[in-house]
C-alpha cells in the first residue's frame, strides 16, 4: 500500500508561475481593455442615469415623465446586457442569464411590464451600471499610474543621458549607466507587479459583474436523468 505524498511547496510553485505569467497571458490584455474602458462607460451610464430618473420621476405628474421612464429603464437593461457581454468576452466571466427561459404561455403586456419590474436583474443591472463611475475610476488612475510609471524606468537606459528621469512629476537623478540599469530590473519588477493587481482589480470586475447583471434562478435546468427500460 503507498501513500500519495503532495510537495509542499506546489503551491508556491504554482503562484509563482501564476505571477511571472501575467504579461505572456491573452486575459492581462483584455483585462487592461476592460479596465481603460471602465470610467468613461462609467461617466456615461452616471450621466444617463443622474439626469433621465429624476426627470422622470419629476415629470411624471404630468405624464410626460412615463415614457422617459420607459426609456430609461430601457436604455439601463440595455446598458446592462452589454457589460455582461462585455465581462464574459474580455474578463472571462461565467455570468448567469438576464433572463428565465421564454415561457409557452403568451404573456399580456402588463405581465411581461410586471416580470421586468419583478426581476431582480433589472435592479441590479441598474445599480452595477452606477458602481461603473467610481469603480471605473479607480480602475483607469490603476492603469495610468503603473503602467506608465514601470515603462519609463524600463527605459531609463536609454534615457540616461539626459541626466534626470522625470516620472509624473517624480524627478529622478540618473547619472550613470549603472543606476540606468538598476532603474531598469526596478521598473521590470513594479510591470510583473503591476499588471498581477490590474488582473486582481479586473477579478474584482468579474465578480461584481457575475452577482450583479443574472441571475443564478435563470440559469439551465439540469437535464433529466431517464430511468432504463428493462427489455
């Protein structure tokens, strides 16, 4: 009889490869789309959002505000459908259906006005659709403070005749070829750093986006297990 025995340190082994792989995998690059796009869809959806609702709303007293409402709701289902194609195709996320399996049963309009209402989706689309901005934000600063950052003390070899390395306003003195270089293992380092928190950031992304635009309820049904016929 043997016992398996499992190595320690496959894990670390396995993280480690996890992390010097970043800049070689497809997702990174997706991610990093994901993630420039994320403020200014972000900006976007708030400003739809910040002024259709209260106009709306507001209006509504003299009727008016009903098919800007309409239009709002429907603009933010829409809005939300495409994040969710937009998570499963650059973040690779595994998110459930917006939607229940169309029914057999033809549904009047007010039914079908009351399951959009009744579907949780539709409100926590809307609500996604509003964590766009902030969290859109932090996504973009993460982009265009690290990346350019590593990128320029990459190329501080070939920047170290000009004396200084002025990064985002940080001057750095670089008065030799040696402390070029030193900058240069400094910024390959902060890259492979850099791009595995982007990836943690886009993974924070990709769970939001699957609790938040379907539904685990609408998901397939398992299929049915057929008892055998004896012959």
């Amino acid at each position: 009889m043997t016992t398996a025995t499992t190595d320690p340190l496959a894990p670390f082994a396995d993280g480690l490869r996890l992390f010097c792989g970043a800049p070689f995998r497809l997702r990174t690059y997706t991610n990093l789309l994901y993630l420039l796009l994320a403020f200014p869809l972000g900006l976007a959806y708030f400003i739809f959002l910040a002024v259709g609702l209260p106009l709306g709303f507001g209006l509504t007293i003299v009727w008016i505000g009903l098919p800007i409402l309409a239009l709002v709701f429907a603009g933010s289902w829409a809005f939300a459908a495409f994040e969710r194609q937009a998570a499963i195709l650059l973040l690779g996320a595994d998110v459930p259906p917006m939607l229940p399996p169309p029914s057999p049963v033809e549904r009047t309009a007010w039914q079908r006005a009351g399951d959009f209402f009744s579907n949780p989706v539709t409100w926590k689309g809307m609500g996604f659709l509003l964590l766009k901005l902030p969290l859109g934000l932090v996504s973009f600063v993460s982009i265009v403070v690290l990346l350019p950052l590593s990128g320029a003390l990459l190329l501080a070899p070939f920047l170290w005749g000009m004396g200084v390395l002025d990064i985002d306003g940080v001057v750095f003195q670089v008065d030799s070829i040696g402390g070029a270089w030193g900058c240069a293992v400094v910024g390959l380092v902060m890259l492979f750093l850099s791009l595995n928190l982007l990836n943690a950031v886009a993974w924070i992304w990709r769970g939001t986006a699957t609790v938040l635009l379907g539904s685990d309820r609408f998901g397939a049904a398992p299929p049915a297990i057929s008892e055998a016929v004896p012959a």
